[in-house]
C-alpha cells in the first residue's frame, strides 16, 4: 500500500488519475441520455468513426491535441450526419445505417495511420488510439478533457428540461415548441466531445463501456433520472480510478481493466439491486410462495367442520407436500395466530376463519365472473381460479361482486361467502 501512495505521488500518475476520473464523470453523466434513447450503437459507431479524423489532423498538424480533438470531432460528426441522412433518405435498415459507415470510417482511419506508421520519422501508435494510454496523458490532454468535461455537464444542467421531455415524450416536446431533431444532433455532439476527450484514456474501443456500463448499471438502481444521472457519474468516476489502480498493482493496461471495473459494478448491481435485482426478485418470489402455501392451507381447512379440524397428515396430503413441511408452515401460522395445532389437528382460529372466508370469497367469485362475463363451462373456472384468487384485491372483488349483482351461490352451487 505504502508503494502505491508513492507511486501516486508522481506527476505521470496524477494525471492519470485526474484524466481517468473526469472521464468516468463525464461519460457517466452523458451515458445516461445515451442508454435511455437506445443510442448505444450510435456511439460505438461515432467512437470507431472518429479514426479518419485522427489520420488527417496528424496531416495537417502533426502531433497535436488540439488537431486531434477537431480532427476526431469533426469526423464523428460527419459519421453522425451520415448515418441519420442514410436512414432518413435510403431504405436500408436503422441498425445496417450505423454498421456501414462507421466499419467504413474506422476502415479509412486504421489504414491511413497505417500508411503513416510506414513514413519515415513518423511513430503514430495505433493502440494508444484504440485501447488509450492514461499513462502518458499529458498537461494539454487534462485541460482539454477538463473543459470538455465543464461543457458537457454545464449542457446537460441547462438543456436538462429539453434533454428529459425529448428522451420520455418527443411527441409532446414537438407540441412545446421544441425540436427533438435538434436535441438529438446536439446529443451527438456531445458524444463526439467526450469520445475524443475519452481517446489517450480508454480508447475508441472501450469508450462506449464507459458511456453504457455506468448508465445501465444506474438505471438498475434507481428510476429517477437525477438520480441515476448522479448514480452513473459516480460509478463512472469510481471505475476509472479503480480500473488505474488495478492496472497499476497487476501491471496490466488501464482502459480494459476500468471496463472490468464498470462491468463488475453492473453485475453487482444486478444481484443486489434493491428493487430489480436478480436476490431480490428471488426473495420477493419465495415470499410470495411461502404466502400462497399458507393461504392454501387455509382454504383447505376450512373445507372441514371448523370444531373438528383437520390432521396434519391429510392437509399434507390435500396440499401435495411433506408432512414436515405442513408442520412447519402450521407452526408459522400459529405464531401469527391464524391457527392453533392440538394433538396433531390443526384449528383455524377466529382470524384464521376471516382469512379464509376471504380466499373463499375471491375463488368463488372469480369463477362465477368466468361463466358469466367470459362465456366459460363451470367445469373451466376451478384451476383459474385457484391460481388467480391469491392476487384478487378486497376493492377488485367488491367491483366484480357489484358487476355480478352480488350472487349468493357460485356456477357449483356453493354459497358465496359474504364479505366480513
């Protein structure tokens, strides 16, 4: 650890750190509006597109950051134009539009630095472009990627209204007055800026794991678009140091190991999501299955007169499920006071008697609204009806109980419990 803070203490490494984490905010606060529009191929297309304007500003300026970054702008732009005039204008698919151009301008970009590479005197890395080189990020790289950055997040807090309604309701945005074309093209602008400020760190490659990653990691987290766009900036930054410093320990290169970082972030996030993760959807199912099995025992005892109960071992056998099992969903149901257990019968208590009245009640319903609403048999209604009287809210079954004109009696012939 004590070798690592010194290394961090070099000029080289400051850099790096300081352009490797504007360059996780900056796509993660960007990636959000690409992911929500599905531009995600978009701008892996503009990433790759903006090769060719790398070979001609190494023409026209030579080895120059600033040549660089008009260059690569200037032909992701093109690239941007291109592909929105082919699919307005030409009848070729939306998603073969962007796989064309941008194969062709990455196409162009490898073979002209290639042709360069063959001059003499002239060394243009073509990896450096492709995976980025945050270890040899210079102090006009960081201010550029500094002020790119300044604009991006500035654009995004003041057109973040036009951003918002053009991304959820472009219909609605034309009836406002504002122009959703517009929003879009602007979008692609930014894009372009922060991939050509992305270049020395991740490269053309990996950029769009930065734009995408963090934002799709985001909106697992939460449905709020501040929220998210607050969320994906962080894990942006977050991955990007991470990634510099993993790349450091394991002597590996930075830009892949901060998409690792940002990948392992998402599959966090997609197990431990508090609302849509992949634990907590199989803990709300197994509490929903564990509820289900306790109303169906309910349902099953109160078939028998309610002086006698009913043995644990024919519930089991009513239910399909081990008599360990029966036991023990008893003994849970007998804490929550629906039922009592005596000398192995079990007694639905008088909430447990409520309870199951209620499930009675939506069952039989449920099937009477079946034969009469929806034209079924009454030897049709039962399985349905099985299943569906677990989801039946107490106001949906007042609303079909009105409908029905409040039966007494279900297409079998047993009363309709009334509600309690």
């Amino acid at each position: 650890m004590g070798e690592l803070l010194q290394i961090f203490t070099a000029e080289w490494a400051i850099r790096a750190l300081l352009a490797s984490s504007m360059v996780g905010l900056m796509c993660g606060v960007l990636g959000c509006f690409i992911v929500l529009r599905n531009m995600s191929l978009i701008g892996d297309a503009l990433s790759h597109a903006v090769l060719p304007g790398i070979f001609f500003a190494f023409i026209f300026f030579g080895y120059s950051t600033i040549g660089f970054f008009l260059g690569s702008t200037i032909a992701g732009l093109v690239a941007g134009i291109s592909i929105s005039w082919i699919q307005q204008n030409v009848k070729t698919k939306n998603d073969a539009a962007i796989g064309i151009i941008f194969t062709a301008m990455f196409a162009i970009g490898v073979m002209g630095i290639s042709w360069l590479n063959q001059s003499e005197g002239v060394h243009l890395d073509l990896k450096d472009f492709l995976f980025g080189n945050v270890l040899g990020i210079s102090n006009e790289d960081i201010v550029l990627t500094a002020i790119v950055l300044l604009y991006t997040v500035v654009s995004v807090f003041l057109f973040y209204r036009y951003l918002f309604i053009t991304t959820f309701q472009a219909t609605i945005a034309e009836t406002m007055g504002i122009s959703p074309k517009r929003m879009h093209y602007f979008l692609m602008l930014l894009l372009s800026f922060a991939i050509v400020a992305s270049l020395r760190t991740v490269g053309v490659i990996l950029v769009v794991a930065m734009l995408i990653t963090p934002a799709a990691t985001a909106l697992l987290l939460s449905d709020r678009l501040k929220t998210v766009i607050f969320i994906s900036g962080l894990i942006g930054v977050l991955s990007a140091v991470l990634g510099l410093v993993f790349s450091i320990v394991f002597q590996t290169t930075p830009g892949p190991a901060m998409t690792i970082v940002a990948t392992v972030f998402y599959f966090l996030a997609v197990i431990f999501s508090p609302n849509k993760g992949l634990l907590f959807k199989f803990l709300q199912t197994r509490v929903e299955k564990q509820r289900i099995m306790r109303e169906d025992v309910l349902r099953q005892i109160i078939k028998n007169p309610l002086d006698k109960g009913m043995r644990l071992a024919e519930l089991s056998e009513r239910l399909n499920l081990s008599e360990d099992k029966v036991k023990s969903i008893s003994q849970v149901m007998s804490k929550s006071r629906l039922l009592s257990t005596t000398n192995g019968l079990v007694f639905l208590s008088e909430e447990g008697i409520k309870k199951a009245e209620q499930l009675v009640r939506a069952h039989r319903l449920w099937e009477t609204y079946q034969v009469r609403q929806m034209g079924l048999n009454s030897d049709q209604v039962h399985e349905a009806a099985d299943q569906i009287e677990h989801f039946l809210s107490e106001e949906l079954l007042d609303e079909i109980d009105s409908e029905l004109g409040f039966p007494t009696r279900d297409p079998h012939d047993s009363p309709i419990p009334a509600k309690r």
